[in-house]
C-alpha cells in the first residue's frame, strides 16, 4: 500500500464529495429558476439583499415592492455605480 494508493482513494471520494455539491447547487439553481419567487412559502420570513447593476436593482426592488415584501427586510448595494 504505497502513496499512489492513497492518493487514488482520496481521489475518488474528494471527486465524489465535489460531484453532490455541484448537482445540488445545479438543482437548487434549476429549482429558483422555475419555480416563482412569490410561491415560495417562506417568503415572509427571508431578508433580501440585492446588488447589482443600476437596472437590476431597480426591477428587483420594484418587484419586491409588488410582492409587499417591507422595506425593512430589503437591503441593497449600488456598489456606487
């Protein structure tokens, strides 16, 4: 049982460790894209910080606005854009 061994077996698990969290950050991502942010049950409990762009922050606080989400759960950063 040399080195090469047990860099093999390592090998094999850290690929299978990496392997789940790429499928479950594929699916929560193909999950938000289909399913509408205002069916979630939650939502009343989330705290939404947004940065990006001038224009997306501009649609997402709208809509946020829309789904009556309070001002006090919103958070956003114009990384002075």
């Amino acid at each position: 049982m040399g080195f090469s061994y047990s860099v093999r077996r390592c090998h094999k698990w850290i690929a299978l460790v990496v392997g789940v969290q790429a499928l479950l950050w594929m699916a929560s991502g193909v999950y938000m894209t289909v399913v509408p942010l205002n069916r979630h049950t939650y939502l009343e409990s989330c705290y939404f910080y947004v940065c990006g762009p001038p224009a997306m922050l501009h649609t997402t606080r709208n809509m946020l606005s829309e789904m009556g989400v309070p001002e006090t759960r919103r958070s956003f950063d114009d990384s002075k854009i």
